[in-house]
C-alpha cells in the first residue's frame, strides 16, 4: 500500500518535477502554475513519509476514497433526480384494461392507474390511445372541402365508424306498433326480467363526461357491468336495424316485445352473463345501462327505436358540453398514429372543422339564408339532419348542434307518451366541478338509493399538454358559429341554459 500510495505519489511527482519531459506541455499551457506554486498545493502527499504519517496518511487516504465514492453516489442521484423520466414507448395505441377491470370490481381504482400514466404524452385519452407528439402533424392535403372529400378523407385517413358511406342508404324509420313505453303491465319489479332492460341510457354527448357518469354509476351496488359500456344497440342502422329479416321494412312490423327481445339477444347475451344476472335479479334487481354517445346525435332515428323497445322505466341521461370544447376534446380522440406513434393522415383542427362547416352547409342544416330564424327546427332542418347523421363521418360541429338533437328526442318521446321529465340534462362544466351532487341528483333520478363512492376522478381524460392550445380566432370562430344553436337550449330546456356558454 505504502509503495503503492509512493510509487503514484511519484509518478505524480515525477511528471511534474522534470519541466523538460512537458516543454511543449507547459508551452501550450500558458496559464500554467510555476512548479514550486504546484508542489505547495500537493499538500500532505508532499511531506516527508514516518510511520505515523505514512499511517495516518493510509487512513486520510481511506476516509478521501469512502467521502469520494459517497459524493459521486450522491452527485449521481442528483443527476438522476434531476433528468426527465424514461419516456414512454412511443406507440401506445390501446384499450385501457384497466377501466373495465374496475368497472367490473366496482371499485374505484382511476387514481392509481393515473399515476402510472407517463405525463408527458400529448392528446392522449386516458383508456383509448397515446401519442407522443403533436408537432409531427402531418396536414392531409384536402381537394375541396365538401361532402366528397370529407368522405373520402374519413375513408383514407381517420378512424371511422363501420357504415358504409352512401346517401342514399339508412332511410329505414322505425314506428313500433305498441311502444313498450305505452305498455301498462310490465311494471317493475314484478315482470319478467327480459323486459327490463335497459334501464338507463347515457345519450351523449360524445366527450361530454358519459364515460365519467357511467363509471361512476357502476360503483353503486346496484349496477351490473356489461362488457362495454357502449353497447352501441340502438344506433347500429347495419346489423340490428338495417338488415332485419328479409327486408328492411320487416322492422316496421316489429313490435316493441320483438325489438326488446332482440335486443337482448343480439346484445345483452353477447355481453353479458345471464346466468349471474338473473341470480343477482332475484335478490336485488339490478340495473342495465347501455352509455352509448352516439345516441344523441343520431336523433332522427334512435329515439324511435328506444321508445318502441324500452320499458316504461326508462330513464335517459345527457350531458352537454360547450361544444366548441367538446369539438376540441374529439379532434383529439380521432388520430391516427404509425408505428412511431406520430399523427397521421390528419388535416389541423382548423381544417377539420371547415370540412364539417361545408358539409352542414350542404347538406342543408345550416339555414340557406343565414338571417332566416324560421328554418330552426324546421322540416327542412329535420330532413337535412337525417342525410348529414346517415354520412359516417365524423362530424365534429354537427356533433354540438344540441338543440336539433335534443329537439328531436323530447319530440319523439311526446309522440311515444313519454314525460318528457323522464329525460334530464346536465352540463358537463357543472359535472366537472359538482361530480359528486351530480352523482347523486342522478341516483335520485333514477329512483336508486343513495350510495357514497370515494372517488370522482376525472374518467377518459385528454393529456393535450401545455402548449397544444386552440387558437383564439378559431376559438372565436366556433363560438359565432355555434352561438344560434346555443342560444336555442333555453327554449328546448328552459331558462337556466340560457347564455350557459356565452363567451366572456
Ligand atoms: N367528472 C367529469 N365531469 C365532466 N367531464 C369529465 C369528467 N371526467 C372526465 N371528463 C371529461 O370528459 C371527456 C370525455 O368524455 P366522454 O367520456 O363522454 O368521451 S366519449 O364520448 O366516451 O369518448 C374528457 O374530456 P377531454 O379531457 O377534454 O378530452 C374528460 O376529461
């Protein structure tokens, strides 16, 4: 050790005792100390080695090594602290197992898987897709931004729904011959289990907090968890309604017994265990719910077919979001990512929505002459309403048209014999913020008892990140554009939607 701690000790020395072996060294090292200054600042390696030096000088050398090896630990764990987390895999385009696995323990477990969640990815859904990086749009370069192109757009580059696309298809109305609504004797509980369900639709909105809701319902002891929490029944114009029988017209003749039956057919016994479902019926009836947002927009023709299959009991759910946000919010749900997890195929939110504007221009829902009030809520907006939900396309501003829709629902049901206080409409602002009231307004609603949850976390959430923000003018823009339709909620709900989303 001692002639080790010497011989580097002299090496050290050597190398600065002979000048001469660093000539060019020194002479590129201007600024280099003189060598006498140098030998001064060795300190005790310098002095001359006794026995008690050379000891205590082997046991100063030890503590030197521990503290050095200590620092760098320590000078390591501040690196470490102090740079960014590992990134997430870039591709990470899935299906949350998670949400469902607690929808069916009906625990509340979102803040966990919350925080597992890496922080940085942009325009992520919580449960449904992640990406990594906005800047890597790629602008879709769009021909003309009518109808066509929208389809063909939505064909080539986004994500879409599994209808064909073609005008001319899905004109099928529904007009059951004795809507189960209308029907006396199959009050609860007393009937048969089959024809009680469903007992709570979530209409929509699309990204208004359905997802939310539904979770949150599912945690009251009274809820049963099918498999998905869209069950997508009423609003599939291609396997359930469309193609029924040998024609299309053989629905019309359906009654609402048919329909109900086939709704449990084609969709509760696919998604659900009947047999735990009617055990659990003896003890507790429990409740069905089908949250399937699409319900709403698609309101020329769902309603129909929900009031000529559903149980007098029915109670229907909607939450409006301002629709400026809630076309925001969907944008960002639409992407499509490749394998680098990088936006595809995707036009800037500001082309995204003037292909909608264009399409419900004509199509034929934005009014002709934009000063005539008279064609809200007209037959020639109905008409319209029903090409432009039969496209298939995304429709991002259709989407937040809620005084059509809503016009539409509340009119069906009066024909149908339906209160329409069987319907109740939040605000998802005011979920947002009263999750809990609101949580408990709509078990009393739906005439359950009260249940305390733990947890009302925010569900199905976008990580936009910091600086994805909408611009201002196109901010301005859809706020002008949706302004009319907004200010139509106070005659179509009352009052209190007055001016609800007037911009400040
Ligand atoms: N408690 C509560 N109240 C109000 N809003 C909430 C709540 N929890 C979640 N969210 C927001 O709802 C947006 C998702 O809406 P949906 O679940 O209806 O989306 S979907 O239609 O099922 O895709 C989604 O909005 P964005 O984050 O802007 O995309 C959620 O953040």
């Amino acid at each position: 050790m001692e002639s080790s701690l010497s011989s580097a000790f002299a090496i050290s020395t050597r190398q600065r005792k002979h000048p001469a072996e660093t000539t060019e060294v020194n002479q590129n090292l201007k600024h280099q100390a003189p060598v006498e200054e140098t030998k001064k600042e060795q300190g005790p390696f310098r002095c001359i080695p006794t026995p008690l030096l050379v000891a205590t000088r082997r046991k100063f050398y030890h503590i030197i090594k521990i503290s050095a090896m200590v620092l760098l630990v320590i000078a390591a764990g501040v690196v470490q602290l102090g740079s960014k987390p590992p990134s997430a895999p870039p591709i990470v385009n899935h299906a949350s197992p998670g949400v469902r696995r607690n929808f069916m323990k009906g625990q509340s477990k979102l803040a966990e898987e919350q925080s597992e969640k890496p922080t940085e990815i942009v325009g992520a859904t919580d449960d449904a897709f992640s990406i990594t990086n906005i800047n890597t749009t790629k602008v879709y370069p769009l021909e003309s931004l009518g109808i066509q192109s929208a389809i063909e757009f939505y064909k080539k580059g986004m994500r879409q729904r599994s209808k064909p696309f073609s005008l001319a298809q899905f004109h099928v109305d529904v007009t059951c011959k004795t809507p189960i609504s209308l029907v006396q004797d199959v009050q609860p509980p007393h009937h048969d289990w089959k024809k009680r369900a469903p007992h709570v639709l979530i209409l929509g909105a699309q990204k208004g907090g359905t997802t939310a809701m539904a979770y949150y319902l599912y945690n009251h002891p009274r809820f049963i968890y099918l498999p998905s929490k869209e069950l997508h029944f009423f609003d599939d114009d291609m396997d359930a309604w469309q193609n029924d029988g040998d024609s299309a017209s053989s629905l019309t003749n359906l009654n609402g017994n048919d329909i109900l039956n086939k709704y449990h057919s084609e969709s509760m016994s696919k998604d659900y265990n009947m047999t735990i479902f009617q055990q659990q019926q003896k003890v507790n009836p429990a409740y069905i719910m089908d949250a399937t947002p699409n319900y709403l927009f698609e309101s020329d023709r769902v309603p129909q077919r929900v009031l000529c299959a559903c149980g007098p009991w029915v109670k229907l759910l909607v939450f409006l979001r301002n629709p400026v946000d809630r076309a925001w919010s969907q944008y960002y749900m639409q992407h499509n990512y490749d394998s680098l997890g990088n936006l595809t195929n995707l036009p800037s939110f500001e082309e995204y929505v003037e292909m909608d504007m264009n399409v419900l221009a004509e199509v034929g829902v934005l009014p002709p002459d934009n000063a005539d009030l008279s064609y809200y809520g007209s037959a020639g907006e109905a008409k319209a309403w029903k090409t432009y939900t039969r496209l298939g396309i995304n429709s991002p501003l259709g989407r937040g048209l809620y005084s059509i829709q809503l016009r539409q629902w509340l009119k069906a049901m009066k024909d149908y014999g339906k209160p329409s206080s069987d319907l109740m409409v939040f605000s998802s602002e005011q979920m947002k913020v009263l999750s809990k009231a609101i949580y408990h307004q709509v078990l009393e609603f739906l005439e359950l008892p009260p249940y305390e949850i733990s947890h009302f976390d925010r569900v199905h959430k976008t990580r936009y990140g910091d600086n994805v923000k909408m611009k201002p003018e196109t901010r301005k823009k859809l706020e002008i554009f949706f302004r009319p339709y907004n200010q139509q909620l106070k005659d179509v709900l009352g009052s209190e939607w007055d001016g609800i989303w007037d911009e400040a």
